[in-house]
C-alpha cells in the first residue's frame, strides 16, 4: 500500500496515512520507490479520529479543493450572529 501510494505521488507529493495499525507489524518501503534518495517525496502518518476531515483539511490546504462556492451566506459585523440566528430559523436571510 505504501510502496504503490509514493510510486504514484509526483516528486515534491505528499502522501498521508490516516490508517491505524494495531498489530506489531514491520512496514517496509524500498529505497527504489525513493529513487535511493533522489527523488522528493514526503511520507507523514497521522492519527487523526476521522480520516475524512484530515482528508478534507489536506484537499483545502493543498488548493485542489476551494470551499469557496459552498458558502451561501458571509455574514460580516457585529449584527451578523443576530441575521444568522434569523437565517437558521427562517431559511431565509432579512
């Protein structure tokens, strides 16, 4: 799994681990996946409760994901939690 994950990741990638391993198990990764340490790829295992928000935050912070047209409404000053209480009550903004 490792091994196919970096020989599919561009030079510079990066490949995250949200998986758990609960047996002592060695996990080998050949050096040719690295090019015997020519080649920049990046391997970062994390623990995280939920894959899919690490997932999410991943897609965001690398830009391949812009949460922009999702947002219906931007609410902005200090009446803002006022219209959006309005606005979860009533569906519809005043």
């Amino acid at each position: 799994m490792f091994t196919t994950a970096l020989q599919l990741v561009k030079p510079g990638g990066h490949v995250a681990c949200v998986s758990g391993f609960l047996s002592e198990q060695t996990v080998t990764i050949p050096l040719v996946v690295w090019d015997y340490g020519f080649k920049e790829r990046f391997f970062t295992g994390v623990f995280v409760k939920d894959g899919r928000d690490f997932l999410e935050r991943l897609l965001i912070a690398s830009g391949r994901l812009d949460p922009a047209p999702m947002a219906t409404h931007i609410l902005h000053g200090w009446d803002a939690p006022t219209d959006g209480i309005t606005l979860c009550a009533t569906g519809t903004l005043m």
